[in-house]
C-alpha cells in the first residue's frame, strides 16, 4: 500500500514538473519561436561562483561570460547533445539572425560535457546596447546512439558561422527527437559585451558600445 502511495506520489510530481517546464518555455515563447514541444525536465544550469540561473530571470554578460556546468537525468552510458541560442538575435523586434548560436556540443557521454565533440565552444550573452533584453534557451536532447554529425565547426572569432541555426531542424535531422531537459534565462548589454565583440569582431555603432 506504501509502495503504491509513492508511486503515485511520484508519477504526481513528474506531472507537476513537466507542466511547470512547459509553463516556462510558453511564458517566454521559446514555444513557438524555437521548439513545438516542451523539455521533460528543468535543466540545473551553473556557472563559476556558483551562480545557478534559469526561470527566466535575468542574468548579466559578466556573470555569465564562462562555460557552465550541466546537471540532468542521464544515463553515463548515453550520448546526448547540448545547445544555447538565442531567438533575439540581433535585436527583438527584428531577429533575423535567429537562433544564434551560442554552444553546441554533441556525443557527450551522460553528464560529462568535456568529453564530447565541440561544434560550436561556449560564448556568453553579447547583447547589443540598443537590444534591450534578450532570451537565451538551453536544451538536452538524448542521441538514440553514438553518432557522425556532418556539420563545420565553429570558432568565436567571427559572427557569421553563428547566425541563423536552427535546433529544430537540426534535431530533425540527426533524428535527436524531443528535448529531455531545458532551461531559461535573459540578459541586457553591460561592459562585458564590448570584450566579446572585439573577439568576434563585431563592428557597433559608438551609441551600441
């Protein structure tokens, strides 16, 4: 009797989780504007300083200018992909560039995402002064194997490679089916940003710098 009652518990707050996840994505319109379907589950999301982000809520370039650390159900015997892009870019009200493409990191054995194959390394928020805020999406998607992706591998050195990906369309076509886990946040310029685009060679206005 116990043993069903925790069950039941269980199966109930898995239910609760994934409406709150799908609560998220609608609220912030990741769904539509990038995916038709919720994660499963919240992606745990933490950078240096242990600084844990997410929700929605709102997050600087200076704090979130370093590779995270990922946390979420997986197997270490699974290969998962791992993305973060932005549907605002380069600015809201005109993305023409979305999604940009901020990380992408494929064959990763269960939570060690050093150990996979980098097509896109981290780069952080780098928001436009005149953007106002931006989303920044992050989902986990399970590889049903060990898999050869045929894409060019990007570097940070200039915007080009990054604008207009698509992780719909690239889940479509390695067959990655539906995102497992996920999270959210945003972020406005701030002086960090001018760093990343001297790196990417972005040439702003002085009234954007």
């Amino acid at each position: 009797m116990h043993l069903k009652l925790l069950l039941a518990v269980l199966i109930l707050t898995l239910v609760r989780a994934n409406d709150d996840v799908e609560k998220l994505f609608r609220e912030y319109k990741i769904i539509p504007d990038v995916l038709d379907k919720a994660p499963k589950e919240f992606l745990k999301i933490e950078y240096p300083g242990h600084l844990l982000v997410g929700m929605g809520k709102e997050f600087t370039p200076t704090q979130t200018k370093d590779e995270p650390s990922l946390e979420w159900s997986s197997d270490p015997n699974e290969f998962y992909t791992i993305y973060m892009g932005n549907p605002d870019a380069p600015f809201p009200d005109n993305p023409y560039w979305s999604e940009w493409l901020h990380w992408l990191v494929v064959n990763v054995p269960g939570l060690q995402v050093d150990k996979g194959e980098i097509i896109c390394p981290y780069i952080g928020p780098l928001v436009p002064k005149r953007s106002g805020m931006m989303r920044y999406a992050f989902l986990v998607y399970k590889q049903p194997k060990k898999l050869k992706f045929n894409e060019p591998h990007i570097n940070n050195t200039s915007v080009d490679p990054h604008k207009s990906f698509h992780i719909k369309e690239f889940s479509e076509k390695y067959q990655l089916g539906d995102s497992i886990a996920g999270n959210i946040y945003r972020s406005r310029w701030d002086e960090f940003v001018k760093v990343l685009h001297k790196q990417l060679n972005v040439t702003v206005d002085d009234d954007d710098n």
